[in-house]
C-alpha cells in the first residue's frame, strides 16, 4: 500500500503523522548477588517494541477521524503497524486517549501499540487485504520479494492492482 510515508494500522491510514513517535527497546536482565563480589549480569534477551506516540487530528472532519481510529483500536487481534522509515511490524494497539478537545477543529491524542513477536522474522503466515495494498506493496512491506508472493499466491493474476478487500494474501 501506498501510504505516501503516512503512518498506518490495520486499514486505517493516519492523515495527518504523529507529531511524536517513540520505540522504546528494553532487555530482560536478571542481577545475581554474589557476596565479596562483582554482581552477575544475565541478558535474558529482548522485550517487545512499545511504540507509543501523540498527535493531531484537524479540520471540520476531526472528531470522525478520531473516532474511525477508536474502532481500529476496539477491533480484536493484532496488525500490521506501518511507521515510516521504519521496517512494518505486528502489533496490538494497546491504548489510545484522547487527551484534548479544541473547539478550532483540532483534537489532539495518544496511543501505544505493543509488538508481537510470534516467530523470529515477525512475519505472519498470511494477512487479510485492506483492498489498498498489491502483492508489490505486501513484498515492500514484509521484505519479501515478488517472485515469491507470486508463486503462493496463484489466485492473484496481477501483483500491480490492489487486492480485494477481506480476501487473504500468503506471505509465506
């Protein structure tokens, strides 16, 4: 999907960036104490990715903005998160708040989207179309290159024209 370097989740593309993104990175650490000694340090591996962030909705529209994004967030399971610059990952939507209601057509709030991690590469055996997104934009998204969205998904014929809404794509 082409989202012109907007942030996006599930099917929802966000009009206007966050003004504020954050991914914090965290490890499992476990500290021994040893007596007459230096502690032991134990790296348990790391957390999942929190991304949390605020932002603005504005114009006449604002508060239905607002609230297609609070049906994104009461939908069930997880999705893909798309976050410019960054690689898209599989997340919940954790929490959203809104934090101000301006009466200049402006609404200002705040989210969090926890990561999952199912399986090392973070890339789901399948998703569903949002029918914005191609196999192109699937294989840009995930890393995973056309030949191979073609070959498992022979019901698609044209790699270049957005896929059907609710329908299913393989991606591995």
């Amino acid at each position: 999907m082409n989202t012109d370097g907007k942030m996006s989740y599930k099917d929802f593309i966000f009009p206007v960036n966050p003004y504020l993104i954050k991914i914090s990175r965290k490890k499992n650490t476990a500290v021994h104490k040893i007596p007459f000694y230096a502690d032991k340090v134990m790296d348990l591996g790391e957390q999942n990715r929190v991304i949390t962030g605020e932002g603005e909705f504005f114009g006449s529209d604002c508060l239905e903005q607002f609230e297609r994004l609070k049906e994104v967030f009461a939908s069930k399971n997880g999705g893909i998160l798309y976050i410019p610059s960054q690689k898209p990952l599989l997340a919940v939507f954790d929490s959203l708040e809104l934090i101000a209601q301006d009466i200049q057509n402006v609404i200002k709030y705040s989210f969090r989207f926890i990561e999952i991690k199912d399986n090392d590469n973070n890339i789901p055996e399948h998703c569903i179309s949002d029918g914005n997104k191609s196999l192109w934009d699937y294989s840009y998204l995930f890393g995973i290159d056309i030949e191979t969205l073609v070959r498992i998904n022979t019901d698609i014929l044209r790699p270049d024209i957005p896929i059907t809404h609710g329908r299913r794509v393989n991606l591995c």
